[in-house]
C-alpha cells in the first residue's frame, strides 16, 4: 500500500513533467525507474549536446552516466539503511564506537549541525521511538506515555561523540542506534547529481519519492515544473514551482501514518514528546540548492511548526526558501518565491 502511494506521488511529478517535455521538444529523454531508501525513484536525463538527430555516441553517454547514478543510489542505500543487517548503520548498532566512511561522516556533521541550528528538533537518535509507534513498516499502535518516556530517555544527540577529523563516532547508550531517513534521500540526490554533472549531464531531474532535485533547466532553456502534492488527496496540487538549478523538497504528514480514533498518527516525531509533530502544519517544503539541506530543513521546519519556521527563515534568507501548507489551510510562502509558484490557493507572503 505505501509503495503503491509513494509511487502514485511520484507519477504525478513525472506525469506533469513529461506532458511539459512532449509538448516542448521532440528530444528522448533517458529515464531510470527503481526502488530504493524506501522510496520509488525516478531519473530523467538529457544527453550532452545532442545534434537532434539521435547521435548514437552522445546517447551511451547519457545511458551510463544514467546507470552510474543508479548504482550509486544502490550504493548509498546498502550503507545507509537502518534495516539492512549489512548497512554500516547497522553494524554501528552493535559497536560502541568506529571510524566511519565518507558518506556516513558526512552526514553526521549536516545532523550535527542541522541539530544545534533547529533548536533540536531535528534529531537522528530517534529510531527506537519510531519503532514504538510502529514506523517505518507496521504494525501501527499507539504506546503508552510511560513507553515513550522510557524509550526517549535513551535516546537524544548529547549521548552521540562525534569527531569528523578522526572521522570517529562514539555513544553514549549501547541501544542507541542512527536513522538518516530525514536526510539521506537528500544527500544522495546530491550524490546522483554529482556522478551525472560528472558525466557532462546538464538537464537532468532527480525524484525520490517527492524530494526533487534538478539539474539545470530543461533542453529548451525553459525551467523544470514540480508540483506540490496537497496533503488529503494525491491527485491535487498545492501549487506548480518553476525551479532551475535547485532542490524541492516536502515533509509532511501524509506520507506515512496511520488513523486511529479519526486522528492522524504520522512518521515525523516531535524529539521532546517522542510523539508524531504537532505544531500546525501539514506539510513543509525547502527550496534550496543543495538537496542535503532542504531535506533536513524540511523535516526540522515541519517539527518546528509555523511561527518558528518563520523566524528561523528570517535569520537565514540566504541560505533557502520555503513553502508552508498549515492546519488551517494557509499557504505562507517565502517572498522570494512568490513568481515562481502557480496555485490557486490564498497565499501568505512571508518577508
Ligand atoms: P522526511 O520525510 O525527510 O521528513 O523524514 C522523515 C523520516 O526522518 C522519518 O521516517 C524518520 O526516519 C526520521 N525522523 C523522524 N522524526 C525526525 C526528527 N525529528 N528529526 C530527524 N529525523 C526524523
Ligand atoms: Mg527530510
């Protein structure tokens, strides 16, 4: 059921770009489908300089730099996951302290950082908390106070070492455990882009299951389009973004939870309760240009809720924009962006 709603979210992505492709150039893009970090994801690429006429050459190249940037998602997926026995994360679980590799030191500084910057509420301690309520896979149930409380007790970031020039990782609490599923769908968009730039790819889009990244414009010059999808129903848009150059990415309610009693219970746990955030908002969009950042902001801001997402934009405009979707069906949206978005709800300009 989650993947077959994951993948619907991402087919309208796709389905909105690729209408926007046939009706523009008559070019192919190259396109990879998979399944990864949970997630469907999908890879849309043009070949360097095409000559219009289907050059061969140019199209191997678009091909490999294609598969080099699935393999490695691949990669970073068997590093990263919380839930495969093989993954470092995991074999971290079971060790007191260890050198790490690149990829998991970097993303323990962008956490570290992100952690102190967000007044704590992002926070990648919280797994056995997520595990209470059932997350990431079910069975859903709501624990009692007393569970969490325990639970959360051995969680928090002060119980993590961390020394990115030994590159050393430390804990505090033997059950500890690390979960990079705030971020890690980010940060390896940017690793994709990074292999693709590589490749001389200069009109690419990356989505992982609504975090989009996109690599220049499309082949004609003009911008990506990337849609928001509205919180209570798949099929209908909060608004269409006109981006080049930069990463779109959503957290919100919908995209894991349960009901129960007619109240929703969803993925994104408020680190101080050790419960589903509720602070107002529905979902939190980042537009920046680096991926690894708006998927950890995305997820902070949206703990943080509307009055303290906005202050903190205001101390950070150069670094990111954002759009809002609230409990009450408000749409603030950072000033910057107001002529790059199309809806057809009230907006809230926030300067
Ligand atoms: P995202 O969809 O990027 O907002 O990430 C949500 C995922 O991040 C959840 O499924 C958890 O794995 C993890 N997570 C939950 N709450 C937090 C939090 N407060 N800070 C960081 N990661 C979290
Ligand atoms: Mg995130």
């Amino acid at each position: 059921m989650l993947k077959y709603f994951l993948f619907s979210f991402s087919c309208i992505i796709t389905l909105l770009l690729s209408g926007c492709f046939t009706a523009v150039t008559k070019e192919t893009p190259v396109t990879r489908d998979f399944f990864a970090m949970d997630t469907y994801i999908k890879i849309i690429l043009y070949e360097p300089d095409t000559d219009n006429h289907g050059n061969n050459a140019n199209n191997r190249i678009a091909e490999k730099a294609a598969d080099a940037a699935q393999q490695e998602m691949l990669r970073l997926d068997g590093l990263l996951s919380s839930y495969n026995a093989d993954s470092e994360i995991c074999a971290l679980q079971k060790k007191s302290g260890a050198v790490v590799s690149e990829d998991t030191a970097a993303l323990l500084t962008r956490s570290v950082y992100l952690h102190a910057e967000t007044g704590g509420a992002f926070d990648i301690t919280l797994n056995p908390v997520s595990k209470l309520w059932g997350f990431p896979h079910g069975p859903y149930r709501i624990p009692e106070e007393a569970e969490i409380k325990n639970v959360l007790s051995h969680t928090g970031m002060s119980k993590i070492h961390w020394n990115p020039d030994a590159r050393y990782f430390s804990k505090a609490e033997p059950q500890l455990t690390l979960d990079f599923g705030g971020i890690a769908k980010g940060y390896a968009a940017e690793k994709m882009a990074a292999v693709l730039k590589a490749s001389h790819i200069r009109h690419a889009l990356l989505n992982l299951g609504g975090n989009v990244k996109v690599i220049g414009s499309k082949p004609d010059n003009s911008p990506w389009r990337v849609a928001l999808r509205h919180p209570d129903d798949k099929d209908r848009y909060l608004g269409i973004l006109s981006v080049k150059n930069k990463s779109v990415v959503t957290s919100g309610d919908y995209e894991r939870y349960f009901i129960k009693n007619n109240k929703r219970y969803h993925h994104i746990l408020n680190p101080k309760t050790g419960a589903p955030s509720r602070n107002g908002l529905r979902s939190a969009t980042i537009i920046c240009e680096d991926c690894t950042l708006a998927d950890g902001l995305s997820t902070a801001l949206f703990v943080m809720g509307p009055e303290s997402a906005t202050s903190y934009w205001k101390k950070n405009k150069t670094l990111f924009d954002f759009i809002l979707f609230t409990e009450d069906n408000k749409l603030l949206v950072s000033g910057n962006l107001i002529p790059l978005l199309e809806t057809q709800l009230n907006v809230t300009p926030v300067r």
